[in-house]
C-alpha cells in the first residue's frame, strides 16, 4: 500500500496521520497514530477519497491536505494505468502537504 504520512493539527496538538491506497484491496486508507486520548483512527474500507476525507474529518476532525488527497490519487490512478510499484511508495509530508521525503521501498 501506498503510505503519505502528515502531522495533522488538531485541538493544539500534533497527531500524525497516514493515508494512502492499497492496491491488492483496491481501497483507500487512513489511520492515526494517538498522540491524544481520543485520536485512534482506523478508516473503514472504501472506494472513495472524499468519503475518507469525510470519515476522517468527522471521527477525529482532520482533514487531508490537497496536495496529499491528490498524490494518493494519482497513485490510484498509476495503478489503474499498470504501474507495480503503488504499494512501495512512501512520502512524508509537513503540515501543509509539502513533500518532505519520499521513497519507493
């Protein structure tokens, strides 16, 4: 699965985040990583971004940067097009969705 990893802001804290797109279960993902009580996240399977996003914003109040929404998009769409390397590729972000690091395991 592709992994896109950011720091969210939320209630004055950091809590980092991990979207992406897994390819064997053709689903995007999200969970977090608590820093806070209350933070744990884990999205249901879904066909969709937006209702990601939706999910994401309404359990834990995170929404994910344009930028980042659209990198896990293309990697669905390198997918659909042939691309085998979706499920290896790892970016870390900063808050605004800027690329910090990226690699293909």
């Amino acid at each position: 699965m592709s992994q896109h990893h950011f720091p969210a802001p939320v209630a004055g804290n950091t809590l980092p985040v991990t979207v992406g797109y897994d390819p064997q279960l053709a689903e995007f993902f999200a969970m977090t990583h608590p820093a806070l009580e209350d933070t744990e996240f884990t999205s249901m399977p879904t066909g969709s971004m937006d209702a990601l996003e939706a999910e994401l914003l309404a359990k834990v109040g995170v929404t994910i940067p344009e930028a980042i929404k659209n990198a896990v998009l293309g990697d669905y769409a390198d997918f659909r097009l042939g691309a085998s390397d979706v499920g290896r590729r790892v970016f870390q972000y900063d808050a605004m969705g800027a690329v910090v690091e990226a690699a293909v395991l």
